[in-house]
C-alpha cells in the first residue's frame, strides 16, 4: 500500500512543485567533507530515493555522473522531465533490482557518498 500511495503521476507532480530542495549549507558541508577523504573529481554518486530529482539536480554539478533511484515510474518520469542534465542518469529501482548498484564500481554503498546522500534524505524529511 505504501508504495503504491505514492507512485501515481499526479502525486509526483505535486511532490516536485512542493518539495523544498536542500538547504545550500548542507549539500557544501557534504562536499567540504568529501574532500577531506577524496580529491576532486568525484566519480558518481547515487541519489537513493529521489523522488523528482531535488537532491539529485543540486549534486549534480560536483559529480561527473549522479544516478537518482525511485521506485515510482511516475517519480522518475517528473525527475527526466524537470531536471534535465548531461551527468544525471534516473532509474527506477525495485528492491529486487539490486544489479544497478553494480554499475557504480568506484564508489559502493561501503564508501561514503551513497551513505551522506542516504543522511541527506533523512534530515530533509
């Protein structure tokens, strides 16, 4: 029931006009930290849960590739349609999809950047 609640295309088109991005202070303290373990340029980065795409759009100038995971069609379908970039790539992901995680061989959910966008999703609600 859960899922399917929010899988409908009005409801995506409602979450991408109503949701707030992240706060700016947030995005740069995860990059000021990914500095300290990394040097620039980062690979890719994975936006799990991205619903329409905010916290995906806003990463996606300090990656070269950002791949944004939603279950819903309809949530990635507003994602392609309101943030268009070259770096992003959308995906629908079903919990028995795990093969997508394969793609990203430099950064994997040990490393630290899927953990922090996973805390982001967390703290922005």
């Amino acid at each position: 029931m859960t899922s399917t609640l929010f899988a409908g295309a009005k409801h995506a088109q409602i979450y991408a006009k109503y949701r707030p991005s992240p706060p700016k202070s947030l995005i740069k303290s995860i990059i000021e930290y990914l500095k300290l373990k990394r040097d620039p340029p980062f690979k890719k980065a994975i936006d799990v849960g991205c619903g329409s795409g905010q916290s995906t759009v806003v990463l996606s100038p300090y990656f070269e590739t950002v791949i944004g995971l939603d279950i819903s069609e309809a949530q990635i379908e507003c994602a392609k349609k309101f943030n268009s970039s070259r770096n992003i790539e959308y995906n629908i992901y079903m919990r028995t999809n795990l093969a997508i995680i394969g793609i990203v061989n430099d950064i994997s959910f040990k490393d630290i950047i899927p953990k922090l966008i996973y805390l982001l999703k967390i703290l922005r609600g």
